[in-house]
C-alpha cells in the first residue's frame, strides 16, 4: 500500500510520512493528512506489549514499510529511557472515572507525549530526505506546548525553535518554565496578544513569500511543533490503546468491551487522536468533548455550526482558551467522506466571515461519535472541590472541565459506559486555581505548591520542583503584528 498525505484543502502533491513531518503544514494552508485507510490492529497481541512495543506498532502504520526499525529506535529514545515514569501513563481511579494521567513527562505536560517524540521523528524524517537545510521550528503555545517543544527540541542538530506565548495568557508557571529554557537553539518571545493571534501568525509565515524568499537565502525552512504538525498527532493515538489495556490488564473490563474516552479539549488534537485509534480497532462507544468557557466545540458538536464571531474569555483553564480549533478541520476532513473542496470553502467561509456550518450528512456523522460540553470558571473550580471530597483525587482546573462534563453527560444521557478521562496536566500547573478550589484562599503560586502539597500529599512533578529560583533566560517581548518581521531577522541572524 502506497501510504501517502495530502492536505485538508486539496492543493497540495502527495507526499509520505518523512515529508509530511518536515514540511508541518500543507502547502495550501490546509492540515496534512493520512490518505489511505487506517490499518485494524490486533488488540490480543498488543495488549501484551511494553509502551515503547505499542508505540513501534502503532505509530509504524503511518509510515513507509521499512520505516519501523527506525520508528521503534525514536520511541525507545522518547518512551524507553527514563523520561516518564516505568508505566508511562498511569491510570488511576477516581470514584467510578478512570483517570489516564497524561502528564508525567520531561516537562509535567500532557504535550510531553508527542513532544518527546517529535524531535526523533524530524530527524529520521530529515536523515530520510537527505535534507541539509536547518529547520527552524515554529510554535504558538497557550502554555504547554512551549515547554514542551523547547525540552524536545534544545540542542537537536541541524534545528533551531522560536516558541511565541500570550503575555497574559499562561500561567505563571507555565511562564517561568518557558522563559528559565536553557539550550544554544531556542528562542522564546511573549507576544501582545491572544494564542489565537500568536496561532494564526505561525500559520501565516509558512505561506508568508517574503519570509520563503529570506528562508531560501540563508539555507533555512520552516516546520512546525504545534499540533497542524502530524507528527504530534500521532504520537497521541497510542495512549488511547495503552490506558485500554491498563483497564483489561486490572479486569476492570474484558478484552473487547466498549469505553467512552473524555477528553478535555483545545486545538482538538488530543480527542482526534483517539478517534484514529477507534478506526484502527479500538472499541470506543463515544467521545465527549470538554470545554471551558470559550465554548465553541461545544456549540459546534451540538448545532454543526462554527462560530467564532464571540468574546474570547481568559479563564481558569488557559490551555483551552481557544477560538480556532485546528485539529477540527481533519475531523471535518474524514466525516464530509475527505471532501477537500468542501473543506476548503468551510476554511474560507471561517476566514471570511468567522462562521461556517457543515452539511447535514457530515454533521449527522459526526454527532453519532462525539458528545460535548463545557463548564464556567465556577463549575471548574466547584468540580474540582468535589471530587476531592469524593474521591480523594485533586483534578487540575483542565482535567475537571472534562470531569464536570461527564457527569452532566452522565446524567442526561444514562450512559453508563465506563468511561476514560484523559487528564492533560498536574493541579501543580494551575496551582492557585487549585488552592483556592479546595481550601477557598488565595495564594501566590508558589506558596500554593507548597501548601497543595502538605494538605493533599500529592506529589510534585520533579519538573516543578525549584522552578521559583530559576534564571528568566528569555525576556524579549513583541506585539503580535511583529511576529513575521521577527521570524525574519531570526532567519538573517542564522
Ligand atoms: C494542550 C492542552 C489541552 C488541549 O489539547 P488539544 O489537543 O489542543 O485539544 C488541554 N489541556 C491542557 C492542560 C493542555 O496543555
């Protein structure tokens, strides 16, 4: 089987995984995308497997057939070797929630789990290519993904990475993580403005022809880090079958029983992820989207319509602080039957007008697998107290978006599927949310950690641990208009 990519918009050559991975973004602006049918895995023989194994398996069906020994080499490199813990993904329960716990990687972040790999895969993919150019990478992060590339990328030959964060749109944390970023190839620049400003000027330098002209003078190309990069999307898929086959390996289910996945939702990568690994043979009955405030997933899985024209809210749960969905456009992709007309007039129609609505058989597709909804910053912070008193378990202000959401899915749904909560980051990452959530009290950052920890006993992410006294490296800030203009000098610089 030839197993090529084309883009979401459909202009765009075919072209194969290694390219795919380097290039980040169709040459029309559109999400590349697999082109061939996703392969049906055996879960009896993978259910055996070691993470590294899973992963090897999984992720080589997306590439060329005599790509695996070099994609088993990239997940031992990611998963294997002391970066995350022995069981790379725990899942734990709370009350009758099972919760696959996705943040235990290098920097305490769910984006840790593709970021790990990423790096690997640019790597063999530009080996394979016979690239000599450098790579610069692009990424716009509403906090997260930043740290997580900067660690997966510092130091990497042959790349170098600009990370471009809100000033006012990450935690504290999240800021302090980023900015102490040590490491000769990384760049790391606040910008005035929200993510989706700093999202859609990424997205606007790959087209950008004045930045391809300077690219091509100084010997340079542009790849990207953030999720349009299919290279983080894949990586996602395994631990949608590994937290499966946790519940199988502890009998809390048989081998074959259906699940339903929640999963706290942004960009929507992380939720499309699982809905590759139900096509490759995983048994999923539904997908619930959770949302915070800025509830456009919500309103778009329950009326088929995406509408951007609303106020942007800067809540409790900032990863999900998101207007333009990207991931969505594959989804849209797959269910209009990889319709790439359609989808590009959809782009369009959202470009122009900030709204667009899918027809009616697409959207039928796509309410019979994904349920949504979303919670205010009260509700966040109420579902977090209460599942404490509950169970015991202290959820982050992210994970409890998806947590409130399955319970009120739940209720008006009778559904009593077991379900599966992804949770995308540790309470210490929003650790004031959480303080105040539970012991009602406002505290700075830093005594939060330290007093979450003494009444909870949960544990620090080692990551986390010191960060107050580490050096700020980074202290360049720009205002969102200058983001093009900065790429360039960067690429002068080189
Ligand atoms: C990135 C992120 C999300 C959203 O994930 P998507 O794949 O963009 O939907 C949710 N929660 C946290 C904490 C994140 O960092």
């Amino acid at each position: 089987m030839n197993k090529t990519y084309v883009s979401t918009r459909n202009h765009q050559d075919q072209i194969n995984f290694y390219q795919a991975i380097v290039q980040g973004i169709g040459d029309d602006g559109g999400l590349l995308v697999p082109n061939f049918d996703f392969q049906k895995l055996d879960l009896n023989k993978l259910v055996q497997l070691n993470y590294v194994d899973l992963a090897t398996e999984v992720i080589s069906t997306f590439v060329p057939e005599d790509g695996k020994e070099l994609i088993h080499q990239a997940c031992l490199n990611a998963y294997g070797k002391g970066l995350f813990p022995e069981i790379v993904v725990p899942v734990k329960k709370a009350g009758d929630v099972y919760v696959a716990e996705l943040f235990h990687g290098q920097t305490a972040a769910f984006k840790d789990m593709a970021l790990s790999l990423l790096p690997h895969l640019m790597t063999l993919s530009l080996k394979q290519l016979k690239e000599d150019r450098e790579v610069m990478i692009l990424a716009a992060t509403s906090g997260d993904t930043g740290k997580a590339a900067l660690e997966g990328f510092k130091d990497v030959e042959g790349t170098c990475i600009k990370v471009f964060y809100p000033l006012d749109g990450v935690s504290a944390i999240q800021q302090q993580q980023m900015v102490s970023q040590e490491g000769k190839n990384v760049k790391v620049v606040g910008i005035h403005g929200n993510f989706d400003d700093a999202q859609s000027a990424v997205k606007v330098a790959f087209g950008d022809k004045m930045l391809k002209e300077v690219s091509d003078q100084h010997h340079v190309f542009l790849s990207s880090a953030n999720s349009i990069n299919v290279g983080r999307l894949i990586p996602q898929i395994v631990y949608y079958f590994h937290s499966y086959f946790e519940l199988v390996r502890n009998k809390e289910i048989e081998m074959g029983d259906q699940v339903n996945f929640c999963v706290p939702s942004g960009n929507f990568g992380n939720c499309l992820a699982g809905w590759f690994a139900k096509n490759m043979g995983l048994p999923v009955n539904k997908f619930i989207a959770a949302s915070n405030k800025n509830n456009i997933l919500t309103d778009f899985f329950t009326t088929g319509k995406y509408d951007a024209n609303r106020e942007f809210f800067k809540t409790n749960a900032p990863a999900m602080d998101i207007l333009v969905s990207s991931n969505l456009e594959r989804l849209v992709w797959y269910m209009s039957g990889k319709d790439g007309d359609k989808v590009k007039e959809y782009m369009e129609k959202l470009k122009a007008d900030g709204i667009y609505e899918v027809d009616d058989e697409t959207f039928a597709r796509i309410q019979d697998q994904f349920k949504a909804g979303y919670l205010n910053e009260e509700e966040v912070l109420k579902t977090i107290k209460d599942c404490y008193e509950d169970n015991g378990y202290v959820l982050d202000t992210h994970t409890a978006c998806g947590y409130g959401v399955l319970k009120q899915y739940q209720k008006e749904t009778g559904d009593q599927t077991k379900t599966i909560l992804l949770s995308t980051a540790s309470p210490y990452k929003f650790p004031e949310s959480v303080y105040k959530a539970l012991f009602n009290e406002e505290l700075n950052v830093y005594d939060a950690i330290e007093k979450l920890n003494k009444k909870t006993g949960v544990a620090v992410p080692k990551p986390l641990v010191g960060i107050k006294d580490r050096e700020v490296l980074h202290k360049t800030h720009i205002d969102k208009t200058e983001i093009i203009n900065f790429i360039k000098s960067e690429m002068e610089g080189l």
